[in-house]
C-alpha cells in the first residue's frame, strides 16, 4: 500500500525506525506512534519506501 501523502510516508519512516531500535520508541507521537503499534515493520517499509514526487503534503 504506497503513502498517500508526504505526511504519511513521514510517519511510517518514523515508526519504522523504532521498530528496528535505530530511534526510542518515547520519540514518536502522533500518527508515527500508532502506526509503529499498529503495523508490521513490512507494512512501514512499504509505506515509507513510496516515491515522494507528486505526493501532497498532506491528504485532505
């Protein structure tokens, strides 16, 4: 599933980095947050991997 908005793909690269322990986990809030409760470090992946070009900042 590819990021729907700059924000989003933001989030999921937060939260991906806490779950492989390269950021604390106390660092994220928001959006970031429960996306590391929420998805597989597979799910983030996809998610913060999507090319950024075209994407809003954010989704209305």
């Amino acid at each position: 599933m590819p990021a729907k908005s700059k924000a989003q793909q933001k989030a999921a690269g937060a939260a991906l980095s806490a779950k492989r322990g390269e950021t604390k986990k106390s660092e994220l809030y928001g959006a970031s947050k429960e996306m590391y409760e929420t998805m597989t470090e597979e799910e983030l992946e996809e998610i913060a991997s999507t090319d950024h070009d075209g994407l809003p900042e954010k989704k209305d």
